[in-house]
C-alpha cells in the first residue's frame, strides 16, 4: 500500500479496507481474481464493518443489559413458555402492527431474557428502542416533575419503535407518577409497541398503581392490542452455594 493511499483510506475513515487491504491484496494475486472482484471484496468488508458499529451503537443507546437471544434462550427448561408463540413475535409484526407484549410471571421464570430477546431483533433490524427498568423510569418521571422536564421525557419515550419496561409492580408509586405512566402509554397506544414484564397479573395492577379509575383506563389501552403472556414454569437461576 503505497502511503498516499493509506492517507486517503484514513481521511475517508475506512479503516476496515486499511486494515484488510494487504491480506486480500495477496489473496486477489493468488486467486487471479479481477479488479472488479477485488474493489468489491474491499467495499463488502467495509460495509459490513459499518453495520456492525451501527447496530452496536444502538445497542448502547437502548442501554441492553445483557446480550440474550432468542437462539439462546433455554425452552427446553422452561416449559412454561411457547417456543412457537415466540418465534412468532421474533418475526417482529408486532412492531408493525403496535401491538404490546406482556410477560407475566414469578421472578426468574425468563421473562427479561424473552424481552431482552425481542429487543435485541428490533435493533438487528434497524428499530429505535429502549430498554428500562419500572423502577428507573418511575424515577425520571417523577425527577422531571422537578425540572418541568415531563414533557421532553414523555416525547422522547414516546417516539420510541419498541420500548420495554422491566419488573414492573416492584415500585411504590406516588400519584404523580401514575398519572405520567399512564400519559406515556397513552401517547404509545396504536403508535408503538410497549413490551412489559410484571410479576403481577392484570388485577393486582391497581395495588401499585394506586387508582383504580386510572388502571381500567390504562389497561383498556394497553390490553386492546396486546400479546399476553403468563409464564408458570420453574426458575432459570440455579441458587449458588
């Protein structure tokens, strides 16, 4: 590589061909393969390389927890989960069509590792999304109310392609905080899909929520598009020691 080209690869921020452009130099005269074939090898590898970065940044912004996968997860442990019924929402229709995802069950039954899952095919595939936990989204909004940042925070949440909301019913909520939940998934309803994982079933949702008046409302948005899906099988986490 003469210096001028690795100036010029540099500048332009190709660093998958500056890095490559040796090895499938060698590999192009060995093979005897064409200009063509050559410059296309380049650019594939780069191209490649610039959809990895991208679909790592927003991993990052969605803020995963942890990398679980849908090929991973373990169902022949967990009978209690329909291997069928998830790869079904793994072809992500629901995104399209807005339709929220409930994951109701005991503590460590795999229902953040199924969300997280599903969200991490979203990203794969371009969707904005987050990943949250009830307790830190409780927090923000009720720290918004502070700053009068309420309505930035419910805009940005809003606007999301798939959003999810973890251990949901872990929180004592004030009424302010049930007021502003209850906004968001309003301004989602119809937009974007909410995927929730709960311990709690549907009619034990106004013991956190406080007002019963405001859960019906919610719920009858919530539930009117919705996958739910209950999960009586046996814990995943092997208790140590």
């Amino acid at each position: 590589m003469t210096e001028e080209l690795e100036q010029l690869l540099k500048n332009l921020n190709l660093r998958r061909i500056l890095e490559i452009y040796d090895e499938q130099l060698r590999a192009a005269d060995k093979d005897d393969i064409s200009y063509s074939e050559f410059v296309t090898r380049l650019v594939r590898a780069q191209f490649q390389a610039r959809q990895e970065g991208a679909l790592e940044w927003r991993i990052q912004r969605a803020k995963l927890p942890e990398r679980w996968t849908l090929e991973t997860f373990p169902f022949a442990r967990q009978p209690g989960v329909n291997r069928k019924q998830i790869r079904g929402f793994a072809e992500l229709e629901f995104i399209a069509k807005a339709e929220n995802i409930v994951f109701v069950g005991k503590t460590a039954v795999g229902k953040t590792g199924l969300a997280c899952g599903l969200l991490l095919k979203a990203l794969e595939n371009g969707y904005r999304c987050q990943f949250i936990k009830a307790q830190d989204l409780f927090d923000e909004m009720y720290a918004s109310l502070a700053d009068r940042s309420t309505r930035q925070l419910l805009k940005r949440l809003a606007r999301l392609d798939v959003l999810v909301i973890d251990e949901l019913g872990y929180v004592n909520l004030k009424p302010e905080q049930s007021n502003i939940f209850f906004k968001l998934m309003e301004e989602r309803y119809r937009r974007h899909p909410t995927i929730i994982t709960t311990n709690l079933v549907y009619d034990e949702w106004p013991n956190f929520l406080g007002s019963r008046p405001l859960v019906e409302a919610l719920l009858s948005r919530l539930r009117h598009y919705c996958h739910t899906v209950h999960i009586d099988g046996p814990p995943l986490r092997e208790p140590q020691g």
